[in-house]
C-alpha cells in the first residue's frame, strides 16, 4: 500500500482542494478508510467555504484564457492526460481497489476507462460541429455554432471514483470549459491523485492554474455552495435520486443547467429462446460485478417459466464458486461493500423481502473471521421475489439479484418498466422478433437497451444515462458534448435590403 500511494504522490495528509497546486484548507480531517481490512490509508483535510470560494474563483479567472485556446489544441492537452494516465495505470488501479473495494480487474479497467475518454476527447474535439442552415429570406446565411460554457461542477459517487470524472472533465476540456471536481469523500485518494498527473500535465504546458480544480468537504458547507454558486452554470452529479432532486431543485431556481445519473434498477429478460450459457455469464458479472454497486448492476432477472428452474440452479451453482476477498489479490471476483452502513442496508432489504413474500434462494450472509474482519464483506444473494414487492422497486446498492417468473414477453416488458429508474436494460434471446419489440416504443423505457449484452460494462463511444428516476442526463460518447456548451443561431444579411421574416412587411408611414 505504501508503494503505491509513494508512487501516485500521495502523502499521509492531502488538502481537500487545489486549483493546479493543492491549496492549504482549514476543514476538519477525514480519515480515508479502506473497506478492504478497515484500516486507514491516508488524511485529507476538508476544504471549508472559504477554500471553495478561492477554488471557484480561480476556475472562473482560467475560464477567459482557457476557452481562447483552439479546441483542437485542447485535444492535445488532453491526449497528453491520458499518456500520462497510461504512464500510472497500474498504481492508480490498486488505489481504486484499495479506496472502494473494487478487484484489481475492475480497478485498472476504471482507469482504462478515464484514457480511452482522453482519446475519445481527442478526436471530439475536432468535430465539435454546427449546422448551417437555409434562409428564407434572400441573401441571408444562417447557422449555429456552439461555444464554451464556463466552469463546470462535476459531482461523483465513490463506486466509480474515476471514470465519471473523466466522462464529464475530459470532454469539457475540450469544449473550453475549466471544471471543479467535488469527489465522494469515501473516495478522495483516488481523485487527488487523478488532479496531480492531470495537473503535472496543465503546469508543463505553461497553463495557468484553475482550469482543473477540486474541492473535497462536508455537504452543508462545502456542497450547498457547490450546487447554487451562479458562477457554476452547470452541475453534473452522479448519485441517489435524493441527491439528485436536491440538486434539480437548486440548480433549476437559479436557472442553470444540471446533468443527472441517479438510480438505476436495471432488470434483464431471459425468454424460452435464450443462449443459456451467454445469459449466465452476462447476469453474473452484471450482478456481482463491484459488489453490485454500480449504478448499472443487474438487479433483475425476468425468466421465462419455461426455463425458469434451469436458470436458476445455474446461477446458484455460479454464485457459489464465486471467490470473495481482498480484491487485490488475482482469484478474487468479488470484494468489500464500501463501509459496514452498506452492509445493514443490505441486511434490511433481505429481511423486508421475506415480509413482501419473496424468499432467499442462496447467499446474504455478512462474512467473518480474520479475512473478513472489516466487516464489509458478504455474500452475493439469490431472492425469488414476487414482481409487485415494493422492494423490487427500490435500488439497494448491494449484491442482491431478483428473480421473477413471467409468462409472455408483454407481460416481461410490463414488469420490466414498472419500476421508477430507467437506465439500463437487456434481453436474451435468439429470436428476432423478440429482440426487436425488447428495442422499440413498446419495449425497454431505458436509456440503455441491450440484445444479448448484459447490463453492465457499457462503452464510451454511446451516451450513457436513463430516463424516469434515473435523470435524463447523458454523458461520455455520441453528442453529449452539447451539454458542456452554450448553442447560438447566427443570421449574417450580406446584401443591402432588410427583409423580415415570414413574409412580414414594416414599413414606416
């Protein structure tokens, strides 16, 4: 552990916020500890409203000279972040494992994730395009063009500490936007030493500080100035529904823009016709996968009765091969829950379902002994449940996997999209017919919809988000890159008349 964070630049006690250079902060001390043994793995003192007044302010100063640089050139910028990223891979991985539990796959996977988004940003930003458009008024041109937006707010859960910074930052950058990180404070580590290598890469360029910042403190503080700062003109926050409603409703009364990935409570069909062998795998990783805290974990399975039984005695016998532990080590498949609240919270929703009528098929045990002293690790849970228990509806970030009996794919799809989240979604099947009803208007009412691919594990190249309760934001690849610029229409009149539009005649008496 000591290696690796020597390796990152990470000292015992880190300053909860930087504008280039950490800034010396006055908050209380947070103690970082890993849900791994429960030990602590460094300090950050937490930013107070006067660290986070000079961390805006700095971010608003950098805004003027940053949106003059070519974006192109601000594709360069980021291009050299993810060669250095590349550079730290491996260390920064092992934080991400050591920080959130994550297995060392998954750890390095997130950082993968943050360099791909640095190519993709690349290449975004030469295509930041317009339209033009036809007058109808004679000798008119017309056409829209998109410009910088200012300095963007990017909150972020602690399950994916890096890669949905690097959705938002990575492809604000390259619109001109400076950007300030408010990192979840049971992941700080991970964040802090993400701004030293982007930071180390903005100082050799000569570019002023500010144009990445970071600030790490206590909610009422720290992010209740965050989320109504008007020098912020857009948020994007990934967290609870809750948090999210909280946000909209700030944000939205000083009229700003605001970017939303909230729950998801994603379900997969398996029908009659299904690879069996392929949906195993896919629910498998899906649900157990970051101990089913992802915001797109599979939390349901809706099978066919037909193959109902089959089903379910494969993914008993998968789950109980599953490897569990310190997630650092090579045949680990599944680590911790991030701290021991997690761990009730999934005991709670165990016992609620058995209220509701559902059962416990296998596993939901919280583990113990010597390896597992932490008292963060369980075993992942198999529940029969039926589709109208309340539970079902609600997200519980924990590895608990519903299963669901259904009868006909209408009735699958009604029992899918009878949830309130709406992010990500998947059929297995082999029929056509099938996988194209899953895909239209009468099908899944997710942001996400996928044919034989699970739920999880989704490329950057797509816009990733959801509809209901889950947000309507969308982040990463497509053209989510609009969100982090301002649209203006721009009418040119290169002859010597002034005629109106719609035909409308002025003339003064």
């Amino acid at each position: 552990m000591k290696a690796i964070l020597k390796n990152l630049g990470i000292k015992g006690t880190e300053e909860g916020g930087g504008t280039g250079s950490a800034i010396r902060c006055h908050g209380r001390l947070l103690d970082v500890v890993s849900p791994i043994n429960g030990k602590r793995i460094g300090r950050v003192r937490l930013a107070d409203r006067k660290d986070f007044e000079s961390v805006v302010q700095c971010a608003v100063d950098a805004f003027q000279s940053w949106k003059m640089m070519p974006a192109p050139k601000r594709g360069d910028i980021t291009r050299q972040i993810g060669i250095a990223l590349r550079e730290k891979k491996e260390d920064l991985g092992a934080l991400v494992s050591l920080e959130v539990g994550k297995i060392r796959a998954e750890g390095e996977g997130e950082i993968q994730e943050a360099i791909d988004m640095a190519d993709f940003a690349v290449g975004q930003s030469r295509m930041l395009y317009g339209l033009s458009m036809h007058s109808e008024r004679p000798i008119h041109r017309m056409y829209e063009q998109w410009h910088p937006l200012g300095p963007v707010g990017v909150i972020t859960a602690f399950n994916f500490p890096a890669a949905v910074w690097s959705w938002n930052a990575l492809i604000a950058l390259v619109c001109g936007d400076t950007v300030i990180w408010k990192p979840s404070s049971k992941a700080p580590l991970t964040a802090i030493a993400l701004m030293k290598i982007a930071q180390g890469v903005l100082q050799k360029n000569g570019l002023p500080e500010g144009i990445l910042g970071w600030v790490v403190g206590d909610r009422h503080e720290v992010g209740e100035a965050f989320i109504n700062d008007p020098r912020i003109p857009l948020i994007s926050a990934t967290g609870s529904v809750a948090m999210g409603r909280h946000i909209s409703q700030a944000v939205s009364r000083r009229l700003g823009k605001t970017l939303l990935e909230l729950g998801g409570n994603n379900a997969v069909i398996v029908t009659a016709k299904a690879d069996m062998d392929l949906a195993v795998r896919a629910i498998v990783f899906g649900a157990v996968g970051t101990a089913g805290q992802r915001c797109t974990t599979t939390r349901r399975v809706i099978v066919h009765e037909d193959i109902y039984d089959e089903l379910t005695q494969a993914l008993m016998k998968a789950y109980r091969q599953i490897p569990i532990g310190d997630p650092l080590k090579p045949a680990t498949l599944m680590g911790p829950l991030i701290d021991r609240k997690a761990v009730q919270n999934m005991q709670s929703a165990l016992s609620r379902i058995k209220k509701q009528g559902g059962r416990i098929l296998c596993g939901g045990e919280v583990l113990s002994g010597k390896r597992f002293s932490a008292g963060t690790y369980v075993t992942p849970c198999l529940c029969e449940a039926p589709p109208d228990a309340p539970i079902v509806s609600e997200e519980t970030f924990a590895p608990i996997l519903y299963l669901i009996r259904y009868k006909t794919l209408q009735e699958a799809i009604r029992y899918h999209n009878a949830v309130p989240q709406g992010l990500s979604s998947a059929i297995f099947t082999t029929d056509m017919r099938e996988a194209e009803l899953f895909l239209s208007q009468m099908g899944s009412d997710c942001g996400i919809a996928n044919v034989n691919v699970g739920t999880s594990g989704a490329e950057i190249g797509g816009a990733f988000g959801g509809e209901k309760n889950t947000g309507g934001g969308r982040e990463s690849g497509s053209d989510a890159w609009k969100i982090y610029m301002r649209r203006q229409t721009c009418t040119i009149n290169w002859g010597i008349e002034l005629p109106l539009a719609q035909g409308i005649r002025f003339e003064p008496v």
